[in-house]
C-alpha cells in the first residue's frame, strides 16, 4: 500500500510520466558487463606494425612486378613481331636472288647483250 501512496504522490508531481517512463526504459535494457582495460605489450605493437609494413610493402613489390612483366611482355612481342617481318622480307629477297640468277633469265639477258652460252669453254672444277 505504501507503493501505492508513493505512485500518487509522483502522478500527483508534474514529472512523474517522465520517471515513470525512465523506470520502464531502464528496466528493460541489459546491462553490459565492463571491459576490462587490456595493457598490449610494446612487443606486440611492434610485431604488428611490422607485420602491417611487411604485407604493405609486398603488396607494392606485387604490383610493380606485374608492371614490369607486363612491360617485358610487350617487348617480347614488339621483337617477335620484328623478327617475323625481318623474315618474311629475307624470303621475299630469298626468292627475287633465285629469279635473277635462274638459266633462263641470263640467257635472256646474254642474247639481249649479243652474249651466248658456249658449253664447250666451260670446266667444271672440284676437289
């Protein structure tokens, strides 16, 4: 009953909605248990701080050497494209060497010159 005439007495004040509500909210809510205040050893920053250093700086390692092979990659095909257009322009010589010195076209030339072939003066030298 006590209870009673001390709930009236707080409806009866002008704040007593406000109370009233802050008991319910507070009531309801869990407390959370404290934490306590873990000292981490200097030894243990300076493990992780190096560690962060470490993984940062392959992490840039990796990178630049993907760059770099990706530049060597690129010279690898600028030279095997070079060396391709070399070769195909070598055959290309290859082939007009062979239809300037073929019988055929220096006969050609020898009759236009006036010139003919006597098979008679020529000697076949080996060792």
């Amino acid at each position: 009953m006590a209870q009673n005439g001390l709930a009236r007495k707080e409806y009866s004040n002008g704040n007593a909605y406000e109370t009233y509500r802050r008991n319910q909210i507070n009531s309801h809510q869990p407390t959370a248990p404290q934490k306590e205040h873990r000292f981490t050893p200097k030894l243990e920053v300076t493990v992780l701080v190096v560690g962060c250093a470490v993984v940062f700086l392959m992490a840039i390692a990796l990178v630049w050497t993907r760059i770099s092979l990706s530049g060597a990659q690129q010279t690898l095909q600028d030279t095997a494209t070079r060396s391709t257009r070399i070769h195909n322009t070598n055959t290309g010589l290859k082939q007009q060497i062979d239809e300037l010195q073929s019988s055929s076209r220096l006969d050609k030339v020898a009759k236009g010159s006036g010139l003919k072939l006597s098979n008679d003066q020529i000697r076949n030298i080996t060792k």
